[in-house]
C-alpha cells in the first residue's frame, strides 16, 4: 500500500467517525519555544490547553514533523526520520479513552478491502502506564490483545506533558512485532527494534501543579474537559504495509537511496556502512526538500542551521560514497518527485526550491575540500597512543577552511580520534577578543572574509554542541 493511501485511508475514517480534516500546519513550529513542528498536535496547543475554545470538537489530520533530535538515530534505526508525517486524532473535550483504542484497533486491524491497515491483530502490542489500570480493561474490552500482550511502562515512556504546569496525562502505545527473525522475545520493553512502536494514544486528563523533570512532576486534579492526542508514524506503517526493512525503503523515500547507489556505483544492501550513509542522504534530502518548501532559508543559526546542516550531511555522505561531485542536481528531483504526489506544490515550487539547495552544496564543497586535506594529514601524523586532533587543528580548520566545529567533530568520529574541543574554544574565544579590538580600532573597516562558513561560529553559535541543545523540545511528547 503506498504511503499516500495510507494517508488517504486515515482522513478517510476519522472522517467518517466524525472528525474534521485540518491540513498539515507548516513544518515551522508557530510556537516559538520549538523550532520545528514536532508531532501533530502541535497546531491544537491552544485547544489542548484550553486557551482557546476548539471549533470542533473531533480533528484529524496528517502533519509534517522535523525532529532533528532523532538525528544521529537516521539510518542506523529502522524508524527515525529526521522528517516524517504524523497521522493524528483529536477529541477535545469530547470522547475519551475507550473511543480512542476502539479507533485505533479500528483502523490497523480492518482488513485492506474494507478500508482498513490489514493488520494481523495477533501481531499487536499495546503499553499502558502502570498507575492507568483503568487503560488495561478498556484494551481486553474493546480489542482481541491479551492481557500478555499488554505491558506496563512508567513516566519516562508512557506520561506526557509539556514540561510545564498545566495539562498533562497517560499514554498507550501501540507495537508491531516484526518476528523472531528482528530479536528476542519479551515485547517493546524488551526490544523496541523487533517490536517496532506505531501509534501513541495520549490521554489528557490531569492538571500538572509543578513539573520538576521528565519523570517527577505533582497532579493536582483533573482537567475539567480531558482530551485526547495521537500520532501514529506514516512511515513506520507504510514500511510495515510495504514489506520492506525500515522506513527509508518505502516509496516515498527509497528512489533517493537508488540515486545515490546509482550515482556512487554501490550497490544498496552490500555493505552495511554504505547502507546507513544512502539512508542518511534520502532522509536528508528529503527533509531539506521539505523545509525549503515551507520557506526555510539556509542560515548561521536556528531553522536555517538545521537546515545547512542536514544538506551538509548529505553531501557528506554522498563523499563517503565516493561522489565527490555535485550530488543534489541528481538527488533532490527524485525526492520531488516521490512525495509531489503528497505534495503537489513541490513540483510548482521547485525552481525556487532547488536553486537554494543547489547554491548550498555548492557553498558547501568550496570549503569541504581544503578543509578535508587538512584534517586528513593532522590525522595520519598522530601517533599510535595520541588520539586527539589538537585545538590549534580544529582552529585553522575553522578559521581557514571555515569548518564548522561540529564537522570536524563527526570527521574525528568516523576515524576514532578525539578533537581537543576546549583547546579549540580557547583560540576561538582569543580571536573573537583580537576582532573585537581590531573593529575598535578600524571603525567599521572591511575585514576578510573567509568563508560562508566561518560565520558559523561567531558569537552565540559558536556554543553549538550538537543538535540536542536545539532540540530539547522532545518535551512536547
Ligand atoms: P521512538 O520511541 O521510536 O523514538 P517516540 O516515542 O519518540 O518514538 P512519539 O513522540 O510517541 O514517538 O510520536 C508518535 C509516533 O510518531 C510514534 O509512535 C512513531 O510512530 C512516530 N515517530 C516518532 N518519531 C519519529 C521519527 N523520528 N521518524 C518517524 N516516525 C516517528
Ligand atoms: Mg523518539
Ligand atoms: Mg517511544
Ligand atoms: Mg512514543
């Protein structure tokens, strides 16, 4: 079934059971707290919140997600996108948890000519939050899963909140387990990898007083009007649907992976570690594709780092391939093409689109290659025992080649090698001290310019440490 009926499928039934049909919001988050829109409901916040009054009281739809946290999880888990479509359901203030599973057992398990998923229901897992007894009857009520199929599971998997006094409730979660063949038994709290996760039921029913952490948080009573949160995976269904490994081999995403084995002369599926960087690429690529669409422009900080990083990363990937061409020309019109039938304006946008994609690679490759020369023979003259880059190397890195701390930090990864980082801090912070003085003394001279990089890290950007620090908006679920 191809991702796209998937998705039709859905609105179709949450329809029908009387929900409407909202369009995906933009991938940028209208909440300025997050960066990015990171699951379905983020665009109901203000109903779920009850700051404002919902015009329906039943909503679906299918969102489009970036979750850059999940970043370093792509390509080597079967089921992490950097972009990815959430199919949600909504009630706010109107059915609660027993309608909830009844839907979503519902549609996974209808068999395909009627409409349904065409679940094998034997196959299904549900998990509950241990102190939601309550949830573990609805499950033997309304589905055929037995109480052994259904696993307890305690705040730091199965409660939701936002990090934040105010509402906040229980989840169940939904499993699909793949077989003997992709790990042991024992189910998802034994093996989320066999078992992969599909669906959360999130039930908002609790006032939060205070939040301390993730885990410790003080309910002080239940909301007045309880609603309910889902997400389920587009893309972890269609690969499921689809037969095919993991969610970067489903249609919308797996003509990019034979482009880049096309392009390098690798055969997909040979080799593991080519394998992991054609997946990075088609989930870059695609996200990139995506962000671009909605209106990010590649910058030096928040949207638009994410989104120089994650082309960035692709090209990469495509060297490590051994391309060292031009690759997004080839790459990024499959990616089009494959989700235009989602997304038709893709395909009308696509001029504007590739030109600034085209203009970052090509940015990109300018100080890729001065800069690998260098890293490359720092390395070689390290010896046996000494596995640091030193500080003095990941400067003039940056400083002449304009390599981005985090670039030198993934090279030294791949190799095995450390870098120096706060020796590298420490020159950066000395030559932020020497340029300030120096623009005293100018007065607003010109100064070098050395790279669309080396901007990078000046100022605030410069405590870049990763993708967590922008991303920490896991929060929201
Ligand atoms: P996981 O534990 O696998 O990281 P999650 O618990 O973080 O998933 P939720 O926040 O519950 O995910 O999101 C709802 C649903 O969205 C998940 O059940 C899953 O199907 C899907 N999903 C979450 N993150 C991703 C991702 N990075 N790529 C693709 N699908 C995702
Ligand atoms: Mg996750
Ligand atoms: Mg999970
Ligand atoms: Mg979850």
């Amino acid at each position: 079934m191809k991702t796209a009926e998937i998705k039709q499928r859905w609105l179709d039934y949450f329809e029908a059971n009387g929900h409407v049909v909202v369009p995906s919001a933009s991938v940028i988050s209208s909440d300025p707290s997050i960066l990015f829109n990171i699951a379905g409901m983020v665009q109901f916040i203000p109903y779920l919140t009850g700051r404002e009054p919902a015009p329906f009281l039943r909503a679906t739809s299918v969102q489009k997600c970036v979750r850059t946290a999940d970043i370093e999880e792509v390509g080597k888990t079967t089921r992490h996108g950097t972009f990815f479509q959430m199919n949600g359901n909504f009630s706010f203030g109107d059915y609660f948890k027993r309608e909830a599973i009844r839907y979503a057992w519902g549609l996974l398990t209808a068999p395909t000519a009627e409409g349904g998923l065409g679940f094998d229901p034997d196959l299904l897992w549900a998990t509950v939050h241990e102190d939601d007894l309550e949830t573990i009857d609805l499950w033997l009520e309304e589905t055929s899963v037995p109480r052994e199929r259904i696993q307890l599971r305690g705040n730091e998997d199965n409660f939701w909140h936002t990090g934040q006094p105010g509402p906040g409730g229980y989840c169940s979660e939904i499993y699909f387990d793949r077989g003997p063949a992709y790990g042991a038994e024992g189910g998802p709290i034994a093996d989320e990898d066999r078992y992969i996760e599909i669906w959360n039921l999130v039930f908002m029913e609790f006032e939060l007083s205070e939040v301390r952490t993730k885990v410790d948080f003080d309910i002080a009573g239940e909301l007045p009007a309880k609603n309910i949160d889902t997400g389920m995976g587009l893309e972890r269904v269609a690969f499921l649907l689809q037969g095919v490994e993991n969610m970067y081999e489903i249609d919308e995403v797996f003509p990019v992976i034979a482009e880049a084995s096309r392009l390098s002369g690798r055969e997909y599926g040979s080799d593991h570690h080519s394998d992991v960087q054609m997946r990075v690429v088609a989930d870059h690529v695609r996200s990139a594709l995506m962000i671009i669409g909605d209106g990010v422009r590649p910058g030096n900080e928040g949207r638009g780092y994410i989104l120089r990083r994650l082309i960035r990363r692709a090209v990469r990937a495509m060297r490590l391939l051994g391309v060292t061409t031009e690759v997004m020309p080839s790459l990024l019109p499959v990616s089009m093409n494959a989700m235009k039938h989602s997304y038709p304006e893709l395909e009308t946008d696509f001029d504007r689109i590739s030109r600034i994609a085209y203009a970052e690679e090509t940015a990109f490759l300018r100080t890729l290659e001065s800069g690998t020369q260098l890293f490359e023979s720092a390395y070689e003259k390290l010896g046996s025992a000494d596995k640091t880059i030193s500080g003095d190397v990941a400067f003039a890195l940056h400083d002449t080649h304009g390599f981005p701390i985090d670039l030198t930090l993934e090279m030294a990864a791949e190799h095995g090698v450390n870098v120096d980082e706060a020796g590298f801090r420490t020159l950066m912070a000395e030559q932020r001290t020497r340029a300030k003085a120096d623009a005293k003394a100018k007065k607003g001279g010109a100064h070098a310019d050395l790279s669309a990089y080396s901007a990078l890290l000046e100022g605030g950007a410069s405590e870049f440490v990763g993708y967590d620090d922008l991303e920490a908006d896991s929060r929201i679920r």
